[in-house]
C-alpha cells in the first residue's frame, strides 16, 4: 500500500484577494505563491463544468494552507459553528497565544479570548473575512 503524506489544507473562498490580504497581513503567513488553473482535465478532477480556480498556496512553517477562489461560484458551505458536522478550521500553531491575540488588529472577530483546556492547551479561534475558523494553538 502507498504511503500517504500531507500535502496541503485547502479552503474554498469567494474573494481571493480580500482573504489572502487578511493570512497575509493579520496572521503574519507572508506572501503566498499565486496561480491560475482553467484547463477540461482541472473541471473534470473538481466535477464542475467549466471551473477554473485561482490558488494562493501559504507556506506554514511546512503545512501547505491552499486558498482557492472558483468559478463558478457553489453555495455556501461555511458552518456558524466549531461543533456543527462538515464544519472545518485551520490550525496554526503559535509560540504564545496571547501575545499573538492581543497583536490582533481590532477589526477581527474571535470566538473569546485565549483560553486555557483541561488538557493544558492555550486555544483560541478567530474568523477569517469569509467566516471560516482559524484556530490558534500555542505549542
């Protein structure tokens, strides 16, 4: 059997740019590599007549974060909540969370502030532009 091996988190948005400024900019990611697919062979392997894609591909410290903006445009899949199923999140890992939440421009929504789990975890979610949960776990 072939062994799997991560390769990248994809998250589907609907303005690319406005959602690459906020990983860019608000989450310290720097500047992701950019690129366009529009090919039959990309529509066929997505299973969307005609789709073409526009990529930013984030470089984590070696986890891929895929930003991928289509048309056309499907409807919106993005759950209120953490605990609802098909919901999904980021998780980027930090050295201290609260260092990093209180760096946070004010205009971002958080779920709280820093909190401390049972097991000893420091977590906190955010919400990118587009609501999707980013959550920050200090290691």
């Amino acid at each position: 059997m072939t062994r799997l091996v991560a390769h990248h988190f994809g998250v589907t948005v609907a303005d690319l740019d406005r959602v690459v400024e906020f990983y860019r900019d608000a989450l310290g990611l720097g500047t992701p590599d950019r690129f366009d697919v529009s090919d039959e062979a990309f529509a066929d392997a997505v299973d969307v007549d005609g789709a073409t894609g526009r990529f930013a591909h984030f470089d984590a410290d070696g986890a891929r974060i895929e930003l991928i903006e289509y048309d056309p445009e499907g409807d919106d899949a993005t759950g209120d909540a953490v605990n609802q199923p098909g919901a999904k999140h980021l998780g980027l890992a930090v050295d201290d969370v609260d260092a990093f939440y209180a760096d946070l421009d004010p205009s971002v929504t958080t779920l709280s502030e820093p909190r401390t789990t049972e097991t000893g975890s420091r977590i906190c979610f955010l919400r990118d532009p587009e609501g999707n949960l980013v959550e920050l776990l200090e290691v």
